[in-house]
C-alpha cells in the first residue's frame, strides 16, 4: 500500500484554499483564529455533489 504525501503547501494564501486527494481521501488541518465562531468547511469536485460541514471554534 503507497503511504500518502502531500504534495500541497500547509499553508496556503488567503483565497486560495485547495487540497488535492491521495486515493480519494484528504486530510485537513484547521487552525483558529483569535476570536470564536463557525468555520465552514465545503468540497467539491469534477462529477461529485457539493458537500459542507460547520465546525465551531471556541
């Protein structure tokens, strides 16, 4: 089995969020800002529905 590596920065500038799947999984680290809140997260993809999910941060 191919152990996963990312090829993508962690990283990235503001706007400019993506992450590209390694056999169709991706992993995602959020860091939060100073204050409080929701975070949302969405995906999408060639041929695949949209899909969202809210994270609260304390």
């Amino acid at each position: 089995m191919a152990t996963p590596v990312a090829t993508n920065p962690d990283k990235c500038p503001e706007g400019a969020w993506q992450r590209r799947l390694f056999n169709g999984k991706c992993q995602l680290i959020l860091q939060s800002a100073d204050s409080a809140g929701e975070i949302v997260l969405e995906a999408v993809g060639e041929g695949l529905k949209p899909a969202q999910v809210t994270v609260k941060a304390n």
